[in-house]
C-alpha cells in the first residue's frame, strides 16, 4: 500500500502516510508548456490510494491519469476525493442543464475500487456512485481545534445547523443559528433567535467559504451584538477572490480551514478521519 499525492493535496497526503504508517509513492506529475498534464508512477505499487482533489479543472484531468497510471500496475486503486468540484450542480434546476455531480462520479468510479469524499455538498451525491463509496465527515477534527476556546457554535443557515449541533457536542457548549427573512429582491434580513451573544466567544461554522459574502455579514452582525470574540471557520476554504481578507477585515478574530484545499488557513487536518475509513 502506497499514498499517491496529486498536485492539489501533498499536505493531506503526507499527513495521511504519517498516520497510516505509510509511504509516499514516487511520482512524476509536470505540466507541458500547452498546459497539458503529464504523469508517472515511478515504482510499482500493489495498491495505490490516490489522494486529490477534483478542483480547480486541471486538477479533474490530472486525477483521471493518476487513476488510469495506478490502475495499469496496481491490483486495487482507492481515491480520496477531499474536495468534490462539480458537487454543487446535483439536480436538474432548469431543462437542458447537466447534473455535474453524477457525470463526475461516473467518470472518477471507472478506475476506482472504492471512493471517499470529504463532506460533499450535499449526502446523496454517494448515491451517483456504483462503485462503494464513504463519506467522511470533517467536523470532529474542527471541533477538536476549537475545545476550549468558544461558547457557542453558530451556523450561517439552517443548512449547517446539523454542522453546528455536532461541533458543539463535541466542544461541549451551546449551538444556534442565523434565520435569514427576505427583505425584497436584493436585500435579506439574518438574526440569530433565542440566545444572547454579548461577550461570548463564538464560532460561526460552515461546509464551504468560497466568496465569504455570508460568513462576513454574519460576523459584522455578531459584532454589532457585542461579541467577545468571533471565530470562522469551514471544511473547504475556496476563498474566491480575496475572500479571506474580507472576513478577516469585518472583525474575525481567527480564520481556520482544513487541509481539503490547502492554503494558509489550512489549521485543521482531516487525515486521521479518513484513517479511519482506509481502516475499516
């Protein structure tokens, strides 16, 4: 058994061998003056575990070689998807769309023996998979990181509540949510009910940032509310265009991500989560 590390994910990969008492395979991955990818397996693994991400879009073709080169000379082939790109299109909104999330299930399970993804978008993508397929959830890490330093967890939305109560358990405090109340077409109302926020320590949790529009609103309104301190924090941190700074400018005393995506925020590591499941 030997860890491949795409290009995306080298941080999670290692952190991953460590925990699994692993090696890093030897690979050659380089990019051609067209942009094209190029890879080799310079050793011959028996089992490979393919650990990547499928965004941004070179990162999916790059995947697909690393899959199709393990698959030539190993006898089993597993992939860590940390961050699943393409997740967020799961249905049908509109006639004549593509439903991304299940074409790329389809694509990835062609070399894969098994799949794991960290906390996708959204459950019931495991359902677009023949192939079997484990969720890992990346909460516990985070609240482990934040254990003794909040009060409270706070979702953005209802949809992270669930994010929110678990985190909590596991810190060992309170737990609630932002309910946003549309206003008119371009204006949304968001208050948290049934709690007092003045001078607590809290921690507003979510699955993704990616622009950082809610996660700055709702940290400006916890400051208005005279909150001791405010933390942010996510599984995927996309931050599109300077998201980071915007969050760290309306007033978050601390910003942590996991290592899904890696970058300076990457506080948080999932690897021994999905130890866990390689394990099992």
């Amino acid at each position: 058994m030997k860890i491949i590390a795409g290009s995306s994910s080298p941080m999670l990969a290692k952190n991953l061998a460590k925990i699994m008492g692993v090696e890093i395979a030897d690979v050659s991955i380089k990019r051609f003056p067209d942009g094209e990818c190029y890879v080799k397996i310079n050793e011959e693994i028996d089992h490979a575990i393919i650990v990547q991400n499928t965004y941004p879009d070179e990162n999916i073709v790059e995947l697909f070689l690393l899959q199709d080169a393990a698959r030539r000379i190993a006898s089993k082939v597993d992939v860590i998807i940390p961050y699943y790109g393409y997740g967020r299109q799961d249905k049908i909104f509109e006639s004549g769309e593509a439903i991304s999330a299940e074409k790329m299930a389809r694509l990835i399970e062609q070399d894969a023996d098994s799949i794991i993804l960290i906390n996708p978008h959204k459950e019931h993508i495991r359902n677009f998979f023949t192939k079997p397929v484990e969720l890992c959830d990346a909460v516990p890490a985070v609240a482990e990181y934040f254990k003794g330093k909040v009060d409270a967890v706070i979702a953005p939305d209802k949809g992270a509540l669930y994010m929110a109560k678990k985190a909590a358990e596991i810190i060992g405090c309170g737990y609630n949510h932002f309910e946003k109340t549309r206003i008119s077409s371009n204006e949304v109302k968001m208050e948290i009910k049934d709690m007092d926020v003045e001078g607590k320590r809290l921690l507003i949790l979510d699955d993704i940032i990616s622009t950082g529009g809610t996660m700055k609103k709702a940290i400006e309104l916890l400051r208005e509310q005279k909150a001791a301190s405010i933390y942010a924090a996510c599984i995927h941190g996309l931050f599109i265009g300077n998201a980071d700074e915007r969050i760290l400018q309306a007033g978050c005393s601390e910003l942590v991500a996991t290592d899904t995506i890696e970058t300076a925020y990457s506080k948080v590591s999932v690897a021994k989560e999905v130890a866990k499941l390689l394990r099992s």
